[in-house]
C-alpha cells in the first residue's frame, strides 16, 4: 500500500533502527581488544652448534686432499699459463701510454744562436746568468803553476749586446751581486767589481784562487777560497767590506774522513758554496760537507764518504753534490744519499725554483743535456743536441743559456709538459 504524505493528518514520523529498536532496554555485552592467550608445550630440536677446532687441524685436513682427492688437467694448467703471458702483454702495451699521463716531460726548442765578436783567444771557462736578459762569460785558463800569465777577461752581455773587459788574472766564479754590477772572483784571489765594460774596483781578500761565490740577497756576498777561508761581505757604494769570516780546519773533517788522531789546525781547500738567505753549505776538495747558519757561521758537519767534490747546490730540503769524477748525487738536507745520475756530467745547474736539474752531459763524442726532477727524485729525460756545449747556466725557470764548442752564444727554451 502507498501513500502520500500531503494526503495524511500525520504531522510528524520517526523510523527507528530496527537493531536499536529490537534491543531497546537489553544491555548490550561488551569486551576488550586482548584476547586470553593460550599456553602451550611444543617439542623443538636444539640448535646445532658449530665445529669448533684449530688452524693446526683445518691444514692437515686439508693437506690429506692435497695430490690425492684434487687433480688438475694439463688442459687447465695450459691456458692459465696462457693467460698470465697475455696479462703481461697488455700490461706492456698499456705502460706505453703512461707517458700521456706523466706531467714532468720537458721539450727543449733552441730560440736563437749568436757567435761572439769578436771570437776569443781564450778558453771558456764558464757562464753565469743574471736577471732581464744578463749574462757574464769567463774567458781564461783553469789549471796554473805559479803565477797567471794568460790572456784572460769577461764577455758581458746585457740585453743581447756584448761588451769585453780584461782582466790581470784568469776569472774563476762569477755573481750578480746587483741588477748590473758582477761580482768576479780571480785565480789571485781578488774579488773584482765589474759594470757594462768597466771595472769599478779590486778588493784582494785571499792569499789563494776564489773557487766559488754566493749572492744570498742583493749587495751581500760569500766568498770561499782554496785557502780554507770563508768571508762575508757588504757593498759600501761599488767597494766590498768584509763583515765576517771564518776558517775551516782538518779539525773540522767528520770522523768517517779525517784519520782519528788528527787534530791538525791546518786549513784545507773549500771549492763550492751554497745555500739560502738563512744557511749555507760548503763543501772541501776531500769530501768534508758542512752547514752553516748566516747569522752566526757556526759549522755543523754532515756525514760524507770520502770523495773529491766539485761543486755544491743546496736548496733545503735537497742537496746537489757535483763529484770531481763527474758523478751527481741527490741527498736530503742532511746528507743522506737517496739518488745519483746515471750519466756522469760536466756541468750542473738549477733552475731558481728548486724543481729541475738540468746536467750537461761529460762525454764529448756524444752531447746531450739532462733533466732530473727534483722533488720527485726522477730522471726525466735524456735529449741529445747537435753540437757540444762548454758550458751552461739556468735562465730563469723556463730557459738554458750556453757556450758551444764553436763559440756560439746558445738560447733554450725548456718547456715542461
């Protein structure tokens, strides 16, 4: 049956729930979340414990398998052998191409070639380079008897013009002791001041041949001499006065040089100087190697081996030692030997950064220029040149200056890669 809502007297209607409606004044049972948990025995097996013994036992275990249980066919021996000799072919395939990666190859490119004029009459001697395109050659003799009677005197070059000047006696070493003024140490023991092609004076600070100087900063000077003497000196306007000096004994020789009960005052011959504007080090024509502070002088002795020495370049950490046979040594501040040049050298030089040695080969028959870096302890490279050279000298960081056996003025340009 329907029925309309509009048609009823009926005001109002409810409709209650039917579930409300049936348990209307029953209460309803209720209960928590947390059912009754039952408790109950279950039957397990135990863990299996693990086998427990020693290294002694797991080898003869393992030894009782060894050439019994275990066989391997000559088929598997074949091709492992066969696959170490092709592992090491394609690692020396791939050790060609290490040298794409290596950041210490040089190139050397020769800028210009000079001759001097005029040509000398004298030997080359040596070569030394200074700032803005300088430079100073010796011309002389190195070996005397008694007195010096040769024909002797300095090349000067200053931004590519070339000057002479004479000298009463052969030049031996040779500085910038400022931007144009050289400091030239002479066979006589004179210690001449030369600028352009003047001299400018003469100052005789030793009895014996100069045999090396150094310029720790501009206008200070330290001279050495065969005669045992070190002396510091100040430039007073062009003229050197002395500051400081000191002997160098037999008494000063390390014991693994000098003979134990040697206590002589005698002096012996210093042949090279080094160093910094902090310390310095000299080296004797027995072997004796020594450090020295600047401020005071006071020798501290390094362990040598008794070798005639050459020459001597110290910039700390490393120490470069130039033997009188020809050998190059690279030893740590201390004196410790930690390399040596395969090639003997006439000739070796630094650049100013403390990085690169480049050492002028000693065999004649075949020329050749050297580069050995440093910090590394490596021998670059090995790069012959067409003419023999009498001498060279650093350029800056980046170039070579040197004297050919025909007397041309050579420039290198060192590119390092």
């Amino acid at each position: 049956m329907s029925m309309k809502l509009e048609d009823s007297s009926i005001s109002s209607l409810t409709i209650e729930h039917a579930a409300r409606s049936a348990a209307k004044g029953v209460p309803k049972e209720g209960g928590c979340q947390t059912e009754p948990i039952n408790v109950a025995d279950a039957p397990c097996d135990p863990m299996e414990m693990g086998v427990v013994g020693t290294q002694t036992d797991f080898f003869e275990r393992m030894g009782e398998a060894n050439g019994k249980e275990v066989t391997i066919s000559e088929e598997v021996i074949t091709r492992m052998i066969a696959a170490l000799a092709e592992s090491e072919k394609s690692r020396k395939i791939y050790e060609r191409l290490n040298v794409l990666h290596d950041t210490t190859r040089v190139h050397i490119t020769m800028l210009r070639s000079v001759p001097m004029q005029p040509p000398p009459s004298a030997s080359i001697i040596d070569i030394i380079t200074g700032s803005a395109d300088r430079a100073v050659i010796l011309l002389g003799e190195m070996v005397h008897e008694t007195w010096c009677s040769h024909e002797c005197g300095l090349r000067v070059i200053n931004r590519r013009k070339s000057s002479s000047i004479l000298l009463p006696t052969c030049p031996t070493t040779a500085g910038f002791i400022e931007r144009d003024l050289i400091a030239v140490g002479t066979v006589g023991g004179e210690i001449v001041i030369v600028s352009g092609d003047d001299i400018l004076s003469t100052s005789k600070l030793f009895s014996s041949s100069v045999s090396s100087l150094y310029i720790p900063s501009s206008g200070r000077l330290v001279a050495v001499s065969i005669d045992g003497l070190l002396k510091i000196c100040t430039l007073k306007g062009v003229e050197l006065q002395e500051t400081k000096s000191i002997e160098v004994t037999v008494t000063n020789l390390p014991r693994s040089i000098r003979s134990t009960r040697s206590e002589s005052d005698a002096r012996i011959g210093i042949v090279s100087v080094s160093g910094n504007d902090r310390e310095l080090c000299l080296v004797s024509e027995t072997g004796g190697i020594w450090t020295a502070p600047l401020a005071t002088l006071a020798l501290q002795s390094l362990h040598a081996q008794p070798q005639p020495l050459a020459a001597v370049i110290f910039r700390p950490p490393h120490l470069i030692l130039h033997g009188d046979d020809g050998r190059v040594h690279v030893c740590t501040s201390s004196g410790e030997r930690v390399d040596t040049l395969p090639a003997k050298a006439k000739k070796v030089v630094l650049t100013p950064d403390g990085n690169l040695l480049i050492a002028l080969s000693a065999i004649s028959s075949t020329p050749a220029i050297s580069f050995y870096d440093v910090p590394k302890r490596k021998r670059i490279i090995e790069i012959e040149i067409p003419s023999s050279l009498l001498a060279i000298a650093a350029k800056g960081r980046d170039g070579i200056l040197a004297v050919s056996e025909d007397t041309q003025i050579v420039e290198y340009d060192v590119t390092r890669v």
